[in-house]
C-alpha cells in the first residue's frame, strides 16, 4: 500500500481514468510550476478498478481546470485549505479553453503568429469536441492524446 | 466597430439589405460616387490575388475614397517577421477600413481582435473567403431572383476551398437548400461543414462523377483545384484536371442551370463554355465590387440618401 501525506492548501483531482494522469498533468502546466505534486498512478478504487490521483499544492485558484474535463469528464475536483477538503465538484466542459490545448494545424495563423494565445470553443459538448477559435480544426480528446503520446 | 470576418457575421436580413444597397448602387452609381470621400482602404494582401484586391480598391475608388496597401508578404513588414498583430495595429494609423488575405487560417480573427479599424477577411488559407460568398449569391439573387429552394451543385475542391466553405455555410439558412458536393475523395467537404449540416437537418448528397448529377441542378459552383493548398505537388498533378466541364456535358444541363466560378479558372471550365448564356462567371466579378461597395458602406455606417 502506497501512502502519500496529506497536503495543507491546494488541488487534488480523484477519480481519474487509470493512465490518464500525466496527460492532465501536462495540461495543468505543472511541469512549468515549482509545486509539490503527487501524482498517484494506478490506485486502487472500489467503483473504478483502478485509477489514477494527482496532488498539487498550491493556491487552489491559481490553476487552470478548463482542461481537465476535456481530458476525463469523471475528475472530481477536492478543493483543500487548512488540510481539509472544503469544496468537493466535478468539472463541466469549458465552453471556452484558453492557452493550454495546442491547435496543430499547420495552416493555421496560430502556428506562425508570436504572443497568440491558442484558443479553443466546444462545437459538440456531448461528444467533448472542442474547434480552435482561429481556424476551426477540430480536436477532441482521443486525437489529441495520441499526439501527445 | 463592425467587421466582416464571415458572412455568418450578418443576420438573413442584413445581407438582404446588403445586397439590396448592391442592386442600388449598379442601378446609379453616381449617386455614391463621393460617399466615402477621404476615405482610405487598406488592402493588406499577404498571399497573390488580382481580383480581389482590384476589386476591393476599385470598389473604393467608385466610393471617392482612396487605397493603399501591399500585394505580397514579401513587399511587407511580415517579411521582417512582424506579426498580424501589429502590421494591423500600424494600419489602423493610417486608414479607415481594411482588407486583409493571408495564408493561415484565422489571420482576419487575429487582426480584428487587435484593430481600430473595420477589417474585412479576404481570404484566409482554406478557411473562409466571406465577401467572395456575397458576391456569388448576390449573382444568384440578380440572376435567379432568389435565394431559396435551390439543388445546388458544387464541384472541385471542397475540402481547400474556402470560397466553397462560406459559401456552404451562408446558403444553407436559406429555405429549401439542397446541396450536391461533387469531388474526388481526397477532396471531400470538410467534417466541420457536414457536422453542420447534420446539426441543423440541412439536406445534402456527396458524389464523385458531375456527369451523374448534373441533369438536376439549378446551379452548378466550380472550383479549382488549387496547387497552392497542397504540401505533396504529385497529389496536385494526380487531381488538377480531375473536373472539366465542357460544352457536351452541359448540354446535359438545365437551360437555366447558372455556372459559376470564383476564378481563376484554370481547366475545370473549357473556354467554349464562356460563350453559353449560363456561363456566369464573368457576372459575377462585376457584381463584386457593387457588394464590396455595400459593405464598405455599411462597416463604415455610411448612408446615402
């Protein structure tokens, strides 16, 4: 049994689909930030299976969860001040994601223009298909991911 | 302020008061002939076009006003590796309205998000081509009398086409729109388009040969296939003359079935066709700089009583 302390003030993403915690860690630009992060792959879950965990400590509204039900719309977000959890929800998808997703179209404006912040609009929530806002190429989690990866 | 970045930006009623405005100003023109004097269009044209350009700067000069700009990223700042951003921003300085063609996608979005100025989208890659749309349906409107309950084929490259896009995505508001996109496989309408069409129960049928369906259009969109879109020149070489519409297979077509074409025509339409009364290709150039001349005005809010 692996153990992991709890953290005073910060973010912890339960529930998330066994494999898919480094692809949220990687939109939540934690690789970027200096915080302690936890990232819990494969734990054990009595109505999952599996699944994988993320801690971060930090200041819960400094980061950005647009991503997050892109990635895994099951996340439940624990909100965490004082080491006690005092907000529990789970994420709808953002009708707009702004500077984290990557649009890869190679003819579009974003890919050449300095400082453009990339944007994305959800087209079709309920197949999470999101469209960036400059030259519409679609993306949705599955094609993404395997980019990614 | 008020741009054109696609003709979705304007509701069923303003583009008819848009090209009503249009059928105005081809029947007096003298009447707007100092309607934007002082004025100045920017034509910032980062990737080649003849008429569009001209027609954008033609348009203003029947207005009174005057153009300047550029034709060629390389006779631009973008050549230095300024950004939309700030050539927009610079622009803003020195005119009052511009029109802006680039190559990537979503470059009139950008400048429009930075401008003082009205921008109007004259092309952006393979995306959209907004006032190209307008003045294809202000031709079908003059030659038609409407703009509803139509079969409309249109044939080419769907899936580079960006006049084909806006022009997809305008006309099927319109009541009774049935669509038959006619293309090789590789050059399919995008899955955006038919999502849309789809979501709002928009009829539509995709075919490849022009010769199986053409007895049943009331009008026929060519387009070209355009080397400039495609990384691979063998793919180009592979489809370029894969439609050529000729003499003999328009035989085959309705005697009022009107072609267009938002040119340049390259081989997808034999010059013999030129001389058929449903060739309306050439038409549709002239009805151009009336609608542009409309929409300077209406972006600029200029009245003419």
């Amino acid at each position: 049994m692996l153990n992991v302390g709890k953290i005073e003030e910060g973010i912890v993403l339960d529930h998330i689909e066994a494999g898919k915690a480094m692809l949220i860690y990687h939109y939540l630009h934690l690789d970027r930030e200096d915080y302690q992060v936890a990232i819990i792959k494969n734990a054990r879950s009595n109505d999952m299976g599996r699944k994988d965990i993320l801690k971060v400590e930090c200041n819960p509204d400094s980061l950005n969860l647009d991503a997050v039900a892109f990635v895994d719309p099951g996340v439940t977000v624990n909100v965490i001040k004082g080491g006690e959890i005092v907000e529990k929800k789970k994420i709808a998808m953002a009708r707009e994601i702004r500077g984290v997703l990557k649009c890869h179209n190679p003819r579009c404006i974003s890919s050449i223009e300095q400082g453009l912040v990339h944007i994305f609009y959800l087209a079709d929530a309920k197949n999470g298909i999101y469209r960036c806002r400059y030259c519409e190429e679609k993306h949705s989690y599955g094609e993404r991911a395997k980019l990614f990866l | 302020m008020r741009h054109c970045l696609t003709p979705l930006d304007f509701s069923i009623e303003e583009l008819d008061a848009l090209f009503d405005l249009a059928a105005d100003i081809e029947k007096d023109p003298s009447k707007y002939a100092h309607a934007c004097d002082g004025k100045k269009i920017a034509t910032l044209f980062y990737e080649p076009s003849t008429r569009t350009r001209l027609s954008f700067e033609a348009a203003m000069m029947n207005l009174g006003g005057k153009a300047l700009g550029f034709a060629g990223a390389d006779q631009s700042s973008a050549a230095k590796g300024e950004s939309v951003a700030d050539t927009i921003r610079v622009v803003s300085c020195f005119a009052d309205i511009a029109a802006i063609r680039h190559n990537k996608e979503g470059a009139a979005y950008v400048a429009s998000q930075f401008s003082g100025i009205p921008v109007i989208n004259a092309g952006d890659g393979g995306h959209e081509h907004p006032t190209q749309t307008l003045l294809d349906m202000m031709t079908i409107r003059q030659l038609k009398g409407r703009l509803d309950h139509f079969t409309i084929g249109i044939c080419g490259d769907l899936k580079f086409g960006r006049t084909v896009h806006s022009l997809v995505k305008t006309m099927a508001r319109y009541e009774g729109i049935h669509f038959v996109f006619i293309s090789p496989p590789e050059l399919k309408v995008p899955d955006y388009i038919i999502e849309l069409l789809n979501e709002k129960g928009y009829t539509y049928e995709e075919c490849i040969k022009l010769e199986d369906v053409i007895t049943k259009l009331d009008l026929l969109y060519m387009t070209r296939v355009q080397r400039e879109r495609f990384f691979n020149e063998e793919d180009y070489v592979r489809l370029k003359d894969f439609y050529v519409l000729t003499e003999k297979l328009l035989r085959r077509a309705k005697e009022d079935m009107y072609v267009l074409h938002p040119l340049p025509r390259v081989n997808e339409i034999s010059v013999e066709v030129d001389k058929d009364p449903r060739a309306a290709y050439f038409k549709q150039v002239q009805y151009g700089v009336y609608v542009r001349m409309a929409l300077i005005l209406t972006l600029l809010d200029i009245h003419v009583d």
